[in-house]
C-alpha cells in the first residue's frame, strides 16, 4: 500500500482505465482488464459496471469459476460505491451466512488499513461498516423477514445458487434509487455465483440475461484469471492447453495485468476434478450435469431447428401423459427409416378435461400411427366405466402402453440420446422447448438413477417421451409395423 496518502481518495474515476489505475494504488491489486475467451468478460468489466452508474442496464449476473475472485471484486465495489458515493446503502446476501460474511471481511480488511480507516465512523462489527459521510454496508441474515424489512440502493448477492427461492423472490423489492451525494444511484441488484445445476436459480438468471430488457451479464472462467506463464510450461504438454492455448502466455508478453491464479495451482485443481465438474465451476462452460437423471441430453447436440430433410413422409408417432391439475403432456414425432426419432411438436397444457385435450390434439395437422400412454390409464373409471385409454381409442388415436419399472424408460432414452458407441437416435426441435428445458432439468439430487426422480414440473414431459420410446423399443417391432402398414 502506498505511504503517501495526502491526496486519498482523490477524485473520483471517471473512466474504466482511472478506476484500474485508483485500484492498483490504492487497494494494491490489478484485476485482469481483458478477457482471453470469446464470450466472456474481463472481470475489470464487470467492475466498472457496479461503479459507473451510467451503465445499463443496472442489475447484472456475475457467473465466475470458484476461486475466481468474484466476492473479492464484489467487496471492492462496495468499497468504492461507499467512499465515492456518501448516504449510500449497501446490502450484503448470500447463500449463507459463512458466506456474506467472507464479502464483509474482504470489505473489513479495505477499511483496517490505511488510509481507508480514517474514513471509518466508529467501530466496523461483524455485520455493519458505516462511514463518516454516511454510507453504510451491512449484512443481511438469509430470511424473509430480514429481507422484506429493507430498502437500500444496492444489494450485493453472493452464491445465489443456494438461495432460498422465498428469499429471493422477497430480494427483488428492496432497492430504490437516491441522490448520493453529487452522484444519482438507480437502485440495482447483482447476483454473484457459480453454476452448479442446470435447474438451479442461477441458471434462471443467466438465461433471463438473454431477453434484452433482462440483467447484465459478466462471465469469466480459470483462463480469463490465470497468471502470465513462462518458459516452465510447454504448451504441447501442458494439461491446461485444451483451454488456455497459449492465452496466458500471450497475455504475459502483451503487458496485460497477470490474473491472480497460479498456473501451477490451476494444474493442481484440475487434477482433482473431474471433466464434468472442470467445465461447470472453472472453464463456466455449462452446468454440471451429474445429479440430471438424463445427462447425456445436450441441446447444443439434441435440440435441432427442424427436423431432417424429407422427413414429412416418415410416419408419425406419439406419446401422452395425462393430467388435470398437472399438464397434460402430448409429443409428436417422426420416426426414420433407421430407427432414429426426431419430436417435432408438442401440446402442454393443465387444466383442461381430457376430452378438451383431445380435441386440441385431433386439430393438429400430423397424425399419430400410435400413441404411447402411462399404463395407469388404463384402469376404468369406478362410475363411468370408461379409462383414459378408451377416450384415446374414441377420439381416433390408437393408444399403446408398457408396463415396467421407470428406469427402463429412462434408460432406452439416455441409449438414444448417445449410445455406447456415441450414437444419437433421439432429437428434438426447438418447436418444443418445454421438453427441451425438461429434458435438462428433470433431475434427482441424491441419486441420478433413481426410480422416482424429482417431482418439480418437469416430470411431465419426459414422461410422455418415456411412454413413447418404451412403447418403440419394446416389445413392440414399432419400426416394422409403420412401414409395412
């Protein structure tokens, strides 16, 4: 830290290149002012955003590969929001409170020091640091009740992945604007996290980023915050390679700030880990899919834009979950001449008779050969006399059921979606995004082959795919039937 600090903090930064320049001096570090990889951010950038307020739009999503420095940046944006920007009021959430506790002692660390201490009104506790020009940071407990009572400019949240979704659905009405001092703050919320599901909270978040009315998103992995490498790490060789490529070292011979990672320690992480959890918590890939009861299912591999050329004389096929309250799920798709399934429709929806489903299904222009249902439907109503299946067959569909255990179901779709030999038999189109999102996220936490994954919604639709596919694949030589008539 610098000794001479007759002009601390001096005025405020008005550009990102004087805001690196006041950090580097004053709080003695330099974060990485470029990112290596396409599509991610330098976490400078994201910075800059929290400080500036005439960047938009104000709320924003930090997704950050563990270690990655994010709660430390978060602590600096605090730092800086507080000195520069006096009355302002600054909440910190997190997961846990373990965890909002490491932003504040990052941000009781700024202040014990000088000159930053002589800034401090009274005595810093464990949960509160207020200033002498009337900004104040403070944690709050992971409770509604703490929550709904606030109304601050900024609320900072770290590690949203393990949010309780009341708490923040609460979160999201405790900002308002103010006059800080010469500066207008717009009240903002920033979401600081890893990804660790694809059905989690953060996931949401980094989805909504998308929509252009949605937060700002600021994504960086272990290479975008690698330190410079040297001559000790031969690229051909170095396990890094398939992700850094040289990255770090060319960032060391264009005099870019370092980022703060060891390229020894990086190695020594990876080492650890395995491929799935390497690309989800350090490289920010994609989701870790261990927990996902159908892992193999990749949009980027499954969902297709439309289905494969001349395919509309392939015959169609179907399957059905029935619901009332819950959505009834109907899925059409084409079979191929090989065997391989393309669902290039569906009809989701809840609180309709099945007979009003069934109309809505007989609209559609393709025409099922069969329909796989739930077995269950096959058992007659005590006072009519009638099954679901009898309503099927009635509204000119022909129903087709097989009864065995769900993980048989489960286990002839993930064969389709990649076989042993790296086969794919199964795709969807983007037609149906509601199987696409179930297909990601149907999910058992505790254990992938379960034979009751989670009931959360997405249930319905994989199981109408299910009732189609095991009605395929067995005992049925489904294939042979459509094409000889």
């Amino acid at each position: 830290m610098p000794t001479d600090h007759h002009d601390f903090p001096g005025p405020m930064p008005t550009t990102d290149a004087e805001l690196l320049a006041w950090v580097r001096r004053w709080i003695g570090v330099s974060p990485p002012a470029r990112a290596l990889l396409d599509g991610h951010q330098a976490p400078l950038d994201y910075l800059a955003h929290a400080f500036f307020e005439d960047r938009a739009p104000r709320d924003c999503v930090v997704w950050a590969n563990r270690g990655g420095g994010k709660t430390f940046l978060a602590a600096v944006a605090t730092a800086l929001d507080l000195i520069f920007k006096p009355t302002i009021e600054i909440r910190i959430l997190a997961g846990s409170v373990e965890q909002a506790g490491r932003m504040h002692a990052h941000l009781r660390d700024i202040f014990d020091r000088e000159p930053f201490n002589d800034l401090v009104s009274g005595k810093a506790t464990e949960r509160r640091l207020t200033l002498t020009n009337g900004s104040t940071a403070e944690l709050l407990a992971q409770s509604q009740t703490s929550v709904r009572g606030t109304r601050v400019q900024k609320l900072r949240c770290d590690e949203v992945e393990l949010f309780d979704p009341e708490v923040w659905r609460a979160a999201q009405l405790t900002t308002r604007s103010k006059q800080c001092g010469p500066v207008p703050v717009r009240g903002a919320i920033e979401c600081l996290s890893t990804m660790h599901v694809p059905y989690g909270l953060m996931h949401d978040l980094v989805a909504r980023t998308a929509d252009p009315h949605g937060p700002r998103l600021f994504r960086w992995g272990v290479v975008d915050v690698l330190d410079h490498c040297d001559d000790r790490h031969e690229c051909l060789t170095c396990a890094l390679a398939p992700e850094c490529a040289g990255l770090a070292k060319a960032r060391a011979e264009a005099g870019d700030p370092p980022g703060h990672i060891a390229i020894d320690d990086a190695l020594t992480l990876k080492s650890r880990v395995d491929t799935d959890t390497w690309n989800a918590e350090m490289l920010c890939l994609r989701p870790k899919r261990s927990d996902c009861v159908l892992p193999e299912f990749d949009p980027r591999v499954h969902a297709v834009d439309r289905p494969p050329l001349g395919s509309e004389a392939w015959p169609v096929i179907a399957g059905m979950d029935f619901g009332i309250r819950s959505p009834t799920v109907f899925l059409w798709a084409r079979l191929a001449p090989d065997g391989s399934v393309c669902v290039v429709r569906e009809h989701i929806r809840a609180g309709l008779t099945l007979p009003e489903h069934l109309e809505h299904i007989a609209a559609a222009p393709l025409k099922p050969v069969w329909v796989g249902i739930d077995p269950a439907g096959v058992a007659r109503n005590s006072h009519s006399g009638v099954s679901d299946a009898d309503k099927v067959r009635n509204a000119g569909l022909r129903p087709r059921w097989v009864r065995g255990p769900i993980h048989e179901g489960i286990s002839l779709i993930r064969a389709r979606l990649k076989s042993a030999a790296g086969r794919v038999r199964l795709t969807v189109t983007n037609n149906c995004p509601e199987l696409i999102k179930s297909l990601e996220r149907y999910h058992d936490p505790d254990n992938p082959e379960t034979d009751t994954p989670e009931k959360d919604g997405h249930d319905h639709a994989v199981d109408a795919l299910r009732y189609m596919i095991i009605n395929l694949d067995r005992p049925y030589k489904t294939v042979r039937s459509c094409y000889a008539g």
